[in-house]
C-alpha cells in the first residue's frame, strides 16, 4: 500500500508541476516584474499544500503568531527529510526565498522555475559560490524579502540535528535583521535519506520567537550557540 501511495504520488508530483507551472508561466505575462517572483512563489505554496494533503501526512503547528510582517527575516530552520521544503512552503508566508544547493538548478526545466521563484543558488565548495548566494541574499533582504536557509548545509542522514555552518547568523549580523528558528520533528521517518518510499507520519513544525543576533555582532559563532540551543530545545 505504502509503494502504491508512494507511486501515486511522484506521479501526482510531476503531472501537477508542469501543469501548474504551465498555468503560472501564462498569467505571469499579465503582471510586472517584481509580482512574477510572487506569482511563481505563491504558485509553489499551493503546489507544496497539495502534494502534503495527497500524502497524508499530518502537520501540526504551533508559532504562527511569532512570524512579524512587514520585517524581512531569515529563518532558520533543521533539515530533517525531503519533505522539509513542502511544509515550510506550505506553512510561511509567500514572499521568502530558499537558499538551496546549486545542482537543483542544473536540472532541466526544475532549475528554471527556482530561478523564477527568486531562490538563490549556493556552492559551498567554492569562495566564489559563497560569495555569489551572500550577494543575492543581501539584495533580496534590501528589497525586504526573507530568507530561508538550512544551516546543517543538508538534510540529517538519521534525523538528529547536526552542527550549524556559520553563513545564516553572518548573513543576519552583517544585514542587521533578526534571526526566526524553526524546528521541525518527524520528517525524517516519511522519507529517510537514500529511501523512496512515504511513509505518512505526523509531523510537528514549531516557530520560534525572531532573535536579534546585534549582541554577537564580533562572534557569529557563539550566535551559531545561541540558535543551535534553541532549535534543539524546540525538537
């Protein structure tokens, strides 16, 4: 049953992007620049809640009232299963962008549409890389858009939270905007790492109060601390 569902699935996966992403490219033509990103943005918010309902996977949430508006953020968040990506389009608000791994963006068509979306692009094994998604995402906080990045750098190959890179809380001391921890539990049993089959197991996603990072403004690394013990506490 959980094969079948499974199949059902990454068949609905494929046959709803393309269509919806089809549907979005036409009515993009009739908006202005800055409303495409959100078009596309918001056209993955819906792709995202569909694909979890089709699932059947519970997500429990609490925080909500935590996110503010109006203020650009950088969320934060643990990277425990695939899935990962699906609820937390689901759950924020649309007007964020993904910081995610740059060989998403040479798969065909795929890559295409993240760029659409406004995510950025980041190689980690390069000074370049590092530098290039440090650009963008310090345009795209200057234009009030938030950030989302997963600071283990990948997702957990056994669902326990892993050591924080230093780049989210340099990101935020160096553009002065506040830091809101995400902690995700569960998602690591419906698809472990290196498996293709679902398994619909509830997930919990809590939202943290938005932290200033200004009192570690000369240590990003005890900043690093400071988030990792929150996350964990919040697991």
């Amino acid at each position: 049953m959980k094969f079948l569902r499974t199949i059902f699935l990454f068949f609905t996966v494929f046959l709803t992007f393309f269509v919806g992403t089809g549907i979005t490219l036409f009515s993009s033509f009739f908006t202005s620049s800055p409303k495409k990103r959100k078009t596309f943005q918001r056209s993955a918010a819906i792709w995202s809640r569909l694909l979890i309902w089709l699932s059947g996977v519970p997500v429990h949430v609490t925080g909500r009232e935590n996110i503010p508006r109006g203020e650009p953020l950088i969320f934060v968040s643990n990277h425990q299963g695939a899935i990962d990506i699906l609820i937390l389009l689901a759950v924020l608000p649309v007007g964020f962008r993904f910081i995610i791994k740059e060989e998403l963006f040479k798969i065909p068509f795929f890559g295409w549409y993240l760029r659409r979306c406004g995510y950025i692009p980041v190689d980690r094994g390069t000074r370049k890389g590092a530098l290039n998604m440090f650009l963008m995402s310090r345009e795209a906080l200057a234009s009030k858009d938030s950030i989302l990045i997963f600071p283990e750098g990948t997702r957990s190959p056994d669902g326990t939270l892993k050591e924080f890179k230093r780049g989210s809380m340099l990101l935020a001391i160096k553009n002065k905007v506040r830091v809101l921890p995400i902690a995700i539990s569960g998602s690591f049993e419906i698809m472990p790492k290196h498996s293709m089959v679902i398994h619909s197991v509830p997930v919990t996603l809590k939202i943290g109060k938005p932290i200033s990072l200004e009192e570690y403004g000369k240590d990003p690394d005890r900043a690093n601390e400071e988030v990792y013990r929150i996350i964990e506490s919040m697991l």
